[in-house]
C-alpha cells in the first residue's frame, strides 16, 4: 500500500508565561492510501496539535515545531514556506473541526460558499464549479440540492450543516481529509449517520482519512487502523482488531473499559482514575505510572521502548518488553 503520510519524531511545544508546555513529544505516525486512522486519546494529549501540525495551523508563537518530519506525498510539510502549504491546503489535505458554525458564512448561501473553494483552486466556469457543488451535496446525503443551494447556513440543522462542511472539505478532491472531533457537537443518532458517511465517501473517492476523537467508541465501526495517544505520546497502534480484541498497553486497557461496548452487553464501565501528567515537566519515565494498575519500578524512571507485537501492533509499555527485567536487575 502507497503511503501519504509518514509523521517521524514530532515535537511541538508551546511557550506560556508559565514555561513550555510539551505537546507532542516524539509522534510516529504513518498513513496508507485509501485508509481511515484513528487518533484517539483525552483531551490535552497532542492528537489535535498533531493534526494541526501536518496542516502548519500552529499558531507561532507560541506554538513551535522543535523536532521531527511531516512528509506528505514526499514533501515535509515542516520545511515548506506559509505559501506552498496554503497551495495544499483545502486542495490535497482538508480540515473539518468540530463546530460546523465556524466553518460556515451565516451570510453566504451555501451554493456560494460551496463553489468559492473550487474556484479559487481551478480554472473552471461558474456552471461547472456548480454542477461540482451539486454532486457534492447528493455525495453527503443532502436532499434537493439544486434548491438547497440557495439556502443559508442557519436554514439547516447541525447534522446538516456538518455534512455541508464536509462537502465543503471534498470540493477540491483532497487526497487527505482530516477530521477533528467531527461529530463530538452532535446527538448521537446524527452521529453514526455522520461516521457512516465518512465511510461511504471513502468507498466511493478513496480519500485517506485521519480522525480525531477522545471516542474510542466512535470509531469502532469506522476506523481501519487506531493510534492511542498519551501525554504527547502515540503509545498504542494496531488495526481496529488488535485494539479492540487485543488491546495492550493499560492504557488501551482502561479506554476500552470505560466506554460502551455493544458486543459486551451489562458490563460495567470503569473510568480510569487520575489525571495526566502535567506537559509542562513531564515524565521521564511512563506518563502512564501514576495510574497504572501494572506500574514497576522501571517504569517511573524510564521511558519504556517500543515494542512489535504484529507488523501493525505496537506497543509503548513495559509489561511487554523483556529488557524491563534487565533494567530492573541493574538498578
Ligand atoms: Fe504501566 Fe509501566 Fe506499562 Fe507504563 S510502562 S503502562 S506504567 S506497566
Ligand atoms: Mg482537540
């Protein structure tokens, strides 16, 4: 499989008056064609600061890119100017974020702001930049849309207007598609039609598509390949299998455990106790540690190296590393 996206070592830190929060501390990632990762993790672990990071929206100061690579299609995003990555931006990889009010115009029909990306990017008539904007709306399940194009956003419900945003993020054919916790401002019916869609526009254009979530649930259905962050770290990926059947890092462990399960109907759900670590003087050794049921000795003093379980299962974590002994036994 061809892959688009390969994230190496990424750090990004934010500079407060308080000191430097660590954001991102060393993200692997890669991403194949034609695939959807997951990002999944608590709110503050560096998923949307990655995401943001491979579209240049880290806002600078205070945010900084200190280390690591972020190539797409054989281009590092980091090293290119503010002007090659608005070239790509909206074209070959598009955003969607959370609350689709802010990505749309109260005061612009939905046809216009539909057509203004596609013209912007491509040398094409008024009419065509319109049929274009009419078969992107059938694509998200928008009835009438010849009529609907006429409409303002505050003419359709949330659910709605989050599938108009997505049209919105399609029109120019991006190869990449990021999603930020796209459904997290939705009822939950509307959500799963929303996940549903997302799978049926990567049948039907083969866009690769990242999405964020702090859900692990959500993306049971939807997502090919899952990467768990923790404290700025990715600590767990696999496919949606091997997380969900095989999960390993205690971490994984206690997400799965603290969100509804369908096929583990009356379990009882066990929030993981604690906070994270605070980013502004992290751990050395596991974030995890503190609230760790398996917690060592090692584990507070050093970072546990990876560790393959699979070709697409790896691990972050001690219990699975045989050097763990050897450190213990040294110390
Ligand atoms: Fe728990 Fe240690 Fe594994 Fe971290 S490395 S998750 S503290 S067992
Ligand atoms: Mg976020």
């Amino acid at each position: 499989m061809d892959k688009i996206l390969d994230i190496k070592d990424l750090h990004v830190s934010f500079v407060t008056y308080g000191g430097e929060v660590q954001a991102v501390r060393g993200v692997n990632l890669e991403l194949y064609k034609g695939e959807t990762l997951a990002i999944v993790g608590e709110s503050g672990c560096g998923k949307s600061v990655t995401a943001n990071s491979i579209m240049k929206l880290i806002p600078s100061p205070p945010g900084k890119i200190k280390h690591g690579s972020i190539h797409f299609k054989g281009k590092d995003m980091t090293k290119l100017s503010n002007k090659e990555v608005r070239k790509i931006r909206g074209v070959d990889i598009s955003m969607i974020f959370q609350d689709p009010m802010t990505a749309l115009n109260p005061t612009l029909t939905i046809g216009d702001q539909l057509t203004e990306g596609i013209k912007q990017h491509r040398k094409i008539s008024a009419k065509q930049a319109n049929h274009h904007a009419i078969d992107m709306l059938k694509l998200v399940g928008i009835p009438n849309p010849d009529e609907r194009m006429k409409q303002y956003p505050h003419q359709f419900s949330g659910g709605m207007r989050q599938r108009i945003v997505i049209a919105m993020a399609l029109i120019c054919e991006p190869e990449l598609l990021i999603a930020d916790e796209p459904t997290t401002a939705l009822d939950v019916t509307i959500q799963a039609q929303i996940l549903q869609l997302f799978q049926k526009i990567q049948r039907e254009t083969g866009v690769s598509i990242i999405l964020i979530t702090h859900d692990l649930g959500i993306v049971a259905k939807v997502a090919n390949r899952i990467a768990v962050m923790y404290a700025g770290k990715v600590i767990e990926t696999g496919t949606r299998q091997e997380i969900f059947y095989h999960p390993n890092h205690p971490y994984t462990q206690g997400l799965l455990n603290s969100v509804p399960r369908l096929d583990q109907k009356g379990e009882r759900l066990i929030p993981i106790d604690g906070t994270p670590p605070d980013l502004f003087a992290p751990p050395e050794g596991c974030p995890f540690t503190a609230r760790c049921p398996k917690a060592m000795e090692v584990c507070s003093r050093i970072y546990p190296f990876q560790t393959e379980l699979s070709q697409t299962h790896a691990v972050e974590c001690w219990l699975q590393d045989e050097r763990a002994k050897k450190y213990i036994a040294s110390s």
